[in-house]
C-alpha cells in the first residue's frame, strides 16, 4: 500500500522531532496529523471523479471527462463557466501548491514557516513582488473581459475551498498546520510574477561593476565578450532588417559608480539553468506535409509538477496542453488551428542605479541636478510564532531602493534602486487567452502585443502551414552599454528612454530554411539595429539543435522525439580532444590510465549506462572551481566568466595569469590544471565507488525530483534513470530539466504527445502523483487525446458534471 509505504518513510523524518501531541514553534502536533478522523490519512482517496458538484456562479452546466492519466476534458457553454470550472478543478487537484507559490511570490512565507523564512521574504518584498503583481493587476483591470474571466477563476477556487471540510485539506496544511484560505485576483497576477522572477530575474550588473573595476575595461572585455564567436542566433543571422527605421539612442559619456563594492552579497538569483527549448518545422520539411511544433521548458524538478494537463473546450474554441495552477488557460499547447510554445528568451529587462539620498531621512534622493520626493511602501511581513516586522522600502521613479543600510548594505545616505519590466505591469494572462481562442498567424501575432515579461521566444505553427517565431516581451531601447553595469541614478541620460516597438522585436516567421528554433541562445546578432549584449546565452543545445535540422530534408514525430531526449555532448566534445592532446599523462598511476582510458573512449553521449559522464562531470566541475578561484577569493559579489568563454580561454589562453592557482607558489598553466584536477577525479570517483559501487552517469548523477518543501524526502522521488546534463538537448540534471515535452503535429484536428516529471494530483497518496516520471525518465510519450466532442470517450474513466 504506497500509503503505508510513505507514512513509515515520513514517520522516519519525523519522529525525532515531533511530540506526538505537543507543538514546537511552527512544526505541528504529529498526533494530529495522525488523527485518523481529519490527519493525514484522510487524504487517501480524493479524487471523487464521478460526483456532480455544485459551483455558484456557474450559468450553465460543465462536464468534465478524465482519462486514464486523470487529465481532465472540460466542456462548457462560454468562458466565464470554462474558466470558473479551470480554477475549480486546479484546486480539486492542486490546491496546497497553488496557494504555496503565490505566499512564496509575495513574500508571505514567514506566516506559514515562522523566522526562518523571514529573511527570504524581506528579499522579495525588495524585489517589488507584490508591487508587479499590483501594477499588472490594475493593467489587467483596464480589459473587462480579460478581468471578468480571472474572477471566475478566483470564485472558482473558492468554490472548492469552501466545500472542504478541514479532514480534506490537502496533507501539507496538515503538515503544516495551517489552513487554505480565500483566492483573489492578486494571487493571479501573483503566480504570473513568480514565473516573470523566474525566467526573467537574473542578472548581474552589480557582479559585472565589480569585475571592471578590479580587471579593467581590456581585460573585462575579453573574459565577458558581447557575443561569442560561434553565435547562431534565434532569428537566423540572414535576417533583413531594412524595414526597422528606428536605432538605438546615442551613449551618453558614462561614468561607471564604481562604489557597488559596499555590495557584497546580493539577492538571491533565479536558477541559472532555467530555460528551455523549440522549434517548429514547415510542411515541406515535414515527413506529412504538416508543420511539427516540439517545446520543452527546463526548470526546477518539483512535486506536485509545475504543469497541470487540462482540455478547455467550449462551442467556439477547443485548447489541449500545459496549464499552470493560478494562471488561465493552456500556456504550452495547441487547438484545432493553432500550436504554442515558449522558451526563455532571457533579454536583460533589470537594470541598478546607485541612488544618492539627500540625508538619513532618505525623502528625497538627487536627480538631473535637483532633490526628488521619495516614497515609501511599508511592508508588513507577518512572523508564525512571533511579531510582526514592518520593512520601510523606499521607492524613486527608477523602482524600489532594494539595498540600503537596512538590507544587504552599509550606507544611510546611498542605495541601490532596481528598474525591472516586471515592475511596470502587463496583461500577459490576455496572451495566453488569446493563443488559446486563436485561429491563423493574424491572431498570434494579436495575441503577443499586450505581453510585457518574461521575455520569451515564442514558437508557433498552425493547420494553414505558418510557421514563426517572436522573440516578444517589453524591451527598453538602450544605448549601447546601458545596462550592463551600475548607471548612475542621479543622471537622467542613464533613464531608460523608450521601448523598442513591438512590431521590431526580432522575430521569423516561414524562413527559408524551412524551420525555426530557440535554446536560450544570443536572440540576433550584430546587424539588429538595436543593443543586445551576452547577458549569459546558452551556446550548445542551440547548435545541437540548429545542425540536426540542417542535416536532412524531412523530419517525422520520432525525431522530434529523438531530439528532445538527445544526450550528446558538445561541450565535452568541444574541451576534452584538447585536454587530450595538452595534458602530460606521464605521472599517472596504472588506475588513472584506466580512467582516463575510459573516457578518452567516450562517444560524448550522456548515457544512463556509461561510465565517462560521471568522469567528464566530475573533472569539468573542478576544472571550472579552480581557474577562477580568484573570484572566490573576492570579498564582493562577482560572476565567474560564462563557461564557453572558460574553454576558450583554455584553448587559446593557456598560459593567461588567471590560470595561476593563488593558493600555491607554483605559476600554474592550463595544462597543469587538466591534470591536477584529473587526478582529483581519479581520486573521487575510486572512493565513491568504494562506497556507492558502479559510478556509472545515472547512479553519479542521481537526478531527483523533490517536494516542494524540501524536507519531505517522503513525498519525492530519488534516483530517477535518465540521461543528459544542463548542456545537452536533454537538460536533465540532478534536479533540474525539461519539465514539460510536447510534440504537435498540425493535422486536422492535431495530434499531439506529451510528458511530464510528475503526475496530474497533487496527493502524494494518490496512484496519480508521480505515476509519469517513468515514462518521461525513458523518453516515452503520452498520446494526447484530444476529444472533439463529448461522445468520444475511449480512454475515459469517469465523467463529472459542475452544476449552477
């Protein structure tokens, strides 16, 4: 019984800690957990798939069918019933995680964990969370329609939270001992800042300021290029981009405040792997004559997965694909015209202004020559267990005053203010409505005008043969450099000035070539009239992928398949021949030989079965740590170079004094590196295999899929057999990776497949928890079934009917 099998495991972690009927701080009284009247095996059996429920609100009756993956088909008369159904069903299945990521989004999981989260809430109410989700709020209220269908939605939820019975809270309210409360339209606008933070807040100005001040404007320019040389961009380099009539505006004469080294540490950052990739073909390269659409997002291995799998149909419009718990509509899918897919597009949309403040009052701060008023939000962040701490966050034109001598910095007179698109606020959920309703190119390209962040690259292809791609997103026109390190929040020429028209984001639509794909890669190069710089592009998936659609003529559904689960490694394949041919292998015991004989041997795919991934992973870790151990020995925040820039070091810099491991009197070379750290491995991987046996690349690896609380090991699932690593085309790393696959082929209606690293109930009890990660961990694929209409009902095991 995997009941049973999850409550031993869980007991494990447990019992050290917990009074069976005491409560310490803010862990639970185990006893009541255990309650079998209202604990934890209440949640056993929850599904409850045959029942009709009553919604209020609902004007008509909706029927929802549930396959055999427990995907639920839901058909109703308009939108505002579809969309109160949407949210009804996402919190029948997916209530705890809906609402835990919108208290993480706002700053409010203090409230729930007590003082130990107090310091991660701080940090987002600094990043202006809730004041993007407020901004995008009052944007989406200015569309009556867009707002009427998320408050169907909200009362959605609503309606299922009110029917719980606290015996049917989801087990981690248990757990935790708390209770859902009422959903609103904030917390929409909430989730779609959380992912606006995770695919479009990472940068590093502060670290790149740091680096030109220690190194120098030569030297930086040669570890931090603005493109790197083997650039294959998204909009393929034979763009022409003679109907763009505006340019960039001219640099001002720019003085970098090099004084960000009272900065030394900074906020936390987004992961660094969060990307993804797609791609569409035409019909001529199409083994059928259809257009193929793939996409694929990698992002952090979480259970409950972060994707939920809905059908939204209704007399006008007929959706199939990803949905996110909070958000309406499908967001990586298809209908019966149109498909759609996203990868991260990671444009740099976040810019830092060193702020001058009048005095310790910091009301006023200076600005083009004069003193400007200030405001100021208080926060108040809600402790468990303890009092309530108000944070005082002062506000100039630029955004909020993130670092000041009350977070992260030392000076009452000076600060840091964050200028973010995030910040200005958008109506992207009216994009994804509009995909979802959509019918030709017209209506996509319709779609993404009123989308402002995440910058993403947008794939699409339809039933009438289109194919395209928009890198699309709110971009400030910059001139050439603002941006890329610290601007001076006093000098009105370091504001931004404009944006870039929408109509003159990059963008590709029925190429020559016959296809189009992004990975996270530069998006153009340098004949686009307008600044971009290396902001941290991916530069291997997306030359994996790019040549393997050069390579032949015609392309069919397996490989599109292929693709996706393709594990070579170019970047091994790139460094290692020339650690071959460099590294003096005379000083190596006959057990290192064998090592290096083994990988020497290595074809550079990541295999579940092989050996030499773990050894490349394990040498190439290493390698990294100790070229630049020169940052690590910083007292201020700084980024290491980009790994494609570390390699090209090595090969045409080997002799560079960054090589010179500090820590020793020897002037090192990068030849002394390859085997210094080479015996490293040697010695690490003969002790893990003393301890752990065979280190072949999956049991190395050891890719998991965790809970969303971290310390539920229970509820996640460990040692997962799949190949890959956050450089092949495959990103699946320890617990990191594509966490959504979709193929679409745009026949009448399309037909479509798809996977996901989890399973449709968020009930670590249910047999649909993590009833895919098999599948998904093998390469295999669901064969979507997408119903035409409500007599079709082959693969349905119970039907469900939401009354007025």
């Amino acid at each position: 019984m995997k009941y049973f099998k999850l409550l031993l495991t869980l007991l494990l972690t447990l019992v050290v800690f917990f009074g069976l009927n005491s409560k310490f701080g803010s862990i639970p009284p185990i006893g009541k957990f255990l309650s079998p009247n209202q604990g934890f095996w209440q949640n056993e059996n929850d599904e409850n798939l045959s029942t009709t429920m009553q919604i209020n609100g609902l004007k008509n009756k909706v029927s929802v069918h549930y396959d055999n993956a427990l995907i639920p088909h839901v058909f109703a008369k308009n939108n505002t019933d579809l969309y109160r159904a949407q949210g009804y069903l996402t919190a029948k299945h997916r209530l705890w995680q809906l609402e835990f990521q919108t208290f993480a989004a706002g700053g409010r999981l203090s409230e729930i964990l007590g003082e130990q989260a107090l310091d991660y809430d701080r940090q987002e109410r600094r990043r202006g969370m809730l004041f993007g989700a407020e901004n995008a709020l009052l944007k989406m209220q200015e569309d009556p329609e867009t707002l009427s269908y998320i408050e169907a939605y909200r009362d959605g939820v609503n309606s299922y939270i009110h029917q719980l019975q606290p015996k049917e809270y989801p087990v981690e309210y248990k757990l935790l001992d708390y209770a859902p409360e009422a959903w609103t339209t904030k917390k929409t606008a909430l989730l779609l800042m959380y992912m606006t933070k995770m695919l479009a807040g990472r940068e590093s100005d502060m670290e790149r300021t740091n680096a030109l001040a220690k190194y120098g404007k030569d030297r930086f320019d040669l570890l931090y290029p603005d493109f790197f040389d083997v650039n294959d961009p998204v909009i393929s380099k034979e763009t022409d981009w003679s109907f763009i009539d505006i340019t960039m505006p001219e640099a001002p004469e720019q003085k970098i405040p090099i004084d960000s080294f009272s900065i030394s540490e900074t906020i936390n950052k987004p992961h660094p792997q969060n990307g993804s990739n797609n791609w569409a073909v035409s019909g001529e390269k199409s083994y059928s004559g259809h257009p193929i659409l793939a996409n694929d997002p990698h992002l952090s291995l979480n259970l409950p997965s972060i994707w939920f799998v809905m059908q939204l149909a209704t007399p006008e419009h007929n959706s199939y694909g990803a949905t996110l718990p909070g958000a309406l509509g499908i967001i990586s899918g298809y209908n019966n015209h149109i498909s759609w897919g996203e990868t991260n597009a990671t444009r740099d949309v976040i810019d830092w202004y060193k702020i001058e403040f009048k005095d310790n009052s910091r009301k006023e701060y200076k600005h083009d020559g004069q003193w400007k008023k200030t405001t100021q939000r208080i926060e108040e962040i809600k402790i468990r267990n303890g009092a309530t701490l108000y944070d005082t966050i002062i506000y100039t034109h630029h955004g909020p005053v993130t670092y000041d001598h009350n977070f992260k910095g030392n000076n009452a007179k000076a600060g840091f203010a964050m200028q973010w698109v995030g910040h200005i606020g958008g109506n992207n959920q009216r994009t994804f409505l509009k995909f979802n309703e959509g019918k030709n190119y017209e209506d996509y390209l319709d779609a993404l005008k009123s989308y402002t962040a995440p910058a993403q690259n947008f794939v699409f292809a339809s039933t009438e043969g289109d194919i395209a791609l928009w890198i699309q997103g709110q971009f400030p026109n910059k001139w050439k450099g603002q941006g890329k390190f610290l601007l001076d929040g006093s000098n009105p020429k370091h504001d931004w000035q404009s944006f870039i028209p929408q109509e003159f984001n990059a963008h590709s639509k029925n190429p020559e070539r016959g296809f189009v794909s992004s990975a996270n890669q530069h998006p153009v190069d340098t004949s686009y009239p307008f600044y971009v710089f290396n902001d941290g592009y991916e530069t291997y998936r997306n030359r994996v992928i790019n040549d393997f659609f050069r390579a032949k003529d015609k392309f069919d559904i397996q490989d599109f398949k292929n693709l996706q689960n393709n594990n070579y490694n170019l970047k091994a394949s790139e460094l290692l021949p020339y650690i071959f041919a460099n590294m003096d292998t005379s000083s190596l015991s006959n057990e290192e030989k064998e090592i290096l004989k083994t990988i020497k041997m290595w074809d550079f795919y990541s295999e579940i079965d092989q050996i030499a991934p773990s050894i490349w992973e394990s040498w190439w870790t290493k390698l990294y740590t100790i070229v630049w151990d020169e940052y690590d020995a910083e007292s201020v925040a700084m980024e290491k170079p980009f790994v494609y820039q570390t390699i090209y070091m090595f090969k045409n810099n080997p002799k560079d004094e960054l090589m010179d491991i500090i820590d020793t009197p020897k002037k090192e070379t990068a030849k002394d590196l390859f085997l210094m750290t080479f015996k490293e491995t040697a010695k690490e991987l003969t002790e893990w295999k003393a301890k752990h046996g065979d280190y072949n690349w999956s049991a190395y690896k050891a890719t998991f899929i965790g809970h969303l609380l971290q310390a539920l090991p229970a509820f996640s699932r460990f040692d997962v057999p799949i190949g890959g690593d956050y450089n092949t085309v495959n990103a699946a790393s320890k617990n990191h990776g594509p966490s959504w696959r979709m193929v679409v082929e745009m026949t009448t209606p399309p037909t479509g497949y798809g996977i996901y690293p989890g399973g449709q109930s968020g009930n670590p009890g249910s047999k649909y928890y993590d009833n895919f990660i098999d599948d998904w961990a093998a390469g295999k694929y669901m064969n979507l079934l997408f119903m035409q209409d409500q007599q079709d009902k082959k693969e349905i095991i119970a039907s469900q009917t939401l009354t007025p």
